[in-house]
C-alpha cells in the first residue's frame, strides 16, 4: 500500500510520501483484514533526507548531533502509537 491507496493528500509530507504516523495508523487498520496468516513490511520514510518532522511534533523530539535523530524519534513514536493500535483491533 502507498499514497495512492491511502488517498488523502494532507498528510502528505511533500516529498516522500504519507507521514509514518497516519499511515502506520493505516496499516494496522488494513493489516486488520488479512486472512492469517500473512507477511507484511512497512517502509518508514521519516527516516530520509531531508530529515522532517510534522509541524505538530517539531521540537518534541531530541535533535542530536545528527539530522535524521529527530525524524527517528517521531518514527519511534509512530511506531508504539501503531503497536497500541494494532494491539486493539
């Protein structure tokens, strides 16, 4: 699945793709639906130049002496958000 099956361009990162918070909330959605058993892998987009975040979560992340250590606390984020989600369904 991509941007055209998630089909909402606001939270488009205007780059890459979807943001990985409000697509992982898609994914455990879908995954949801699948016959098991099944595989599935997710690629985090967050985690390549030019190393965004969302304006709702700038600053809420370390910065680091690197650039992409922002990107991969909202990524992390978005991954235990996604983890409670799915755990629910």
């Amino acid at each position: 699945f991509g941007k055209n099956e998630y089909n909402n361009d606001a939270d488009f990162d205007g780059i890459w793709g979807i943001w990985d918070e409000p697509f992982l909330q898609f994914v455990a959605n879908k995954i949801n639906t699948f016959h098991q058993p099944f595989f599935a892998s997710f690629f985090s987009l967050s985690s390549h130049h030019p190393f965004k975040v969302p304006e709702k979560y700038q600053g809420k992340f370390p910065k680091g002496p690197l650039p992409v250590q922002e990107p991969i606390g909202y990524t992390d984020n978005a991954l235990r958000e996604f983890f409670a989600t799915a755990s629910k369904i």
